[in-house]
C-alpha cells in the first residue's frame, strides 16, 4: 500500500499530477527568459547581458542563504532595478549582491528582525512551529556581508517586524521585490500583501522557498498557492523563487 507520507512528498513533483490538480494546488513552472528576456539563450547558453559579481557558495553553510543559481538570477535582476526591496536581510549576502550589481543610483531597502526584536514576532493560528523556528534563529545579525563595503552607501537597513512595517511610503514604487522573511504562513501572506502594493507597474516580485512539497517550506507553500488564485505567478524553471510581474 502507498505511504501516504512517500505519496505526499512525492507526488506533486510529478509533472502530470500538477496539470491535474491545476494552480490552486502547484504554481506553474516558466523557462527562466519568461521571468526577464535577458535571461534568453545565446550560441553558448547565457549570454554576457547577465554577467554579475557575486559570492558563490557551493556547500558552504552560510545562514538562510539562498542557492548560487538563485543568487545569480536576483543579482541579473538587479541589474536593471532602481528602487529594490527586500524582506528578510539575514546575513545579506542577497542585499550585498543586490547592491553590488544595481545602478549606481539603485536603493535597496531591506528589512529584518533584530536579535533583540524577536519578542515583537507574533505567531497565529496555521503557522508552522519549524518555520517560526527558523524564523527566529536567523534573526541574529547585526552585521552584513555588505557592512563597511564600497555599496554601504546604497542600501538602507530597516530593523522591524514586518507586520508592524509601514508599505505607505513604498506604494507603487519598487522595481524589484525579494519576499524572503518569515516562512509561516501569516507572515509569508502578510509580506505579499504589502509587497503587492510596493510593486510598481512593469515591477517584479520574486519569493523565494516554493517547493514542490507540501512538507518542505509549508507555510511558503499554502500562502502562495492561495495567492496564486489573484494572481498570475509562476516558478522560475530551475530555482525555487516564485515569480510575478505588475502588468503595466
Ligand atoms: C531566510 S532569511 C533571509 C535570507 C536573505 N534574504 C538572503 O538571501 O540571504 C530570513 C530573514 O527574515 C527575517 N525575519 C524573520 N521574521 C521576521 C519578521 N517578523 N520581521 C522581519 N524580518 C523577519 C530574519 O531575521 C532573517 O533575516
């Protein structure tokens, strides 16, 4: 007989039962050149319009770190990004990348939970206690990959728990959004909601953490399924950041 835990793990990553069960339940995948044309192969495969400086890892633990190839396709996405935002700074190594490849006249605002704030974190029914865990242990830095560096000067680090963050100033200005704080659910649907309203028309979110696997990163998972029914997003093929542009 099937385990149901092998079929819950297992079965969403089959193509045919994503087709089958609709958006509802799996966001569809997108070709990479769908998130941004300067992804488009060349004769070699990428072409050197998505040429970036960044710190690649490999397997080298660094804390809620993203993996290289997601790291590249925000720090390509940098590239033509004025205003950026970012939720969840941890030990900014994105910030970093983002600042690094961003115009010279680029901002990038993001925004953690200090060590000393985390008794601001408020935890509601349907968040999972691994992902409120995870939460909490990665906000442990005051210092950044980015601190005492030449791309200082561009960013602005906000300390704040994000449900308690003001958007009002950000409304409809943001040419790139990396949703990244809290995993659990209310946060992950709280975060979007003002990340919604940031966004400027032609703008692009990218969220990051969606596997296919109920169980992986659960609260990502439901928060943005059910966002998925408004509005039009995809995962990037080859990643797990989930994609949506602002129609203009
Ligand atoms: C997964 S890490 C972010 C990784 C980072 N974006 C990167 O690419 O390296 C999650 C971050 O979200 C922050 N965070 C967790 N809960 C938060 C909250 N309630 N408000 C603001 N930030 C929060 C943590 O402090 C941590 O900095």
């Amino acid at each position: 007989m099937l385990n149901i835990a092998v079929a819950v793990r297992y079965v969403p990553r089959l193509p045919f039962i994503r087709a089958a069960l609709g958006p509802k339940y799996f966001i569809p995948y997108c070709p990479l050149e769908a998130l941004d044309a300067i992804f488009t192969p060349g004769e070699f495969g990428p072409t050197l319009d998505a040429q970036v400086d960044f710190i690649g890892r490999a397997t080298v633990p660094v804390a809620g770190a993203v993996k290289d190839s997601e790291a590249w396709v925000l720090a390509v996405m940098a590239k033509k990004s004025r205003r950026i935002f970012e939720f969840g700074t941890c030990t900014g190594r994105t910030t970093y990348h983002l600042a690094r490849n961003s115009p010279a006249d680029a901002i990038v605002t993001t925004m953690t939970l200090p060590p000393k704030g985390r008794d601001q974190y408020t935890v509601e029914a349907g968040d999972g206690k691994v992902d409120v865990d995870h939460a909490l242990s990665e906000s442990a830095f005051t210092r950044f990959f980015y601190s005492g560096t030449p791309v200082e000067s561009k960013i602005k680090q906000l300390f704040a728990d994000s449900k308690q963050f003001d958007e009002a100033p950000y409304l409809n200005s943001c040419d790139l959004i990396f949703v990244d704080g809290s995993h659990a659910y209310s946060y992950v649907k709280s975060d979007s909601k003002k990340a919604l309203q940031m966004i400027k028309p032609g703008g692009v979110i990218l969220w990051h953490d969606y596997h296919y696997n109920p169980k992986a990163v659960p609260g990502v998972f439901q928060a943005l399924n059910e966002l998925s029914m408004t509005y039009p997003m995809k995962l990037v093929s080859g990643t797990s950041l989930v994609m949506y542009r602002k129609i203009k």
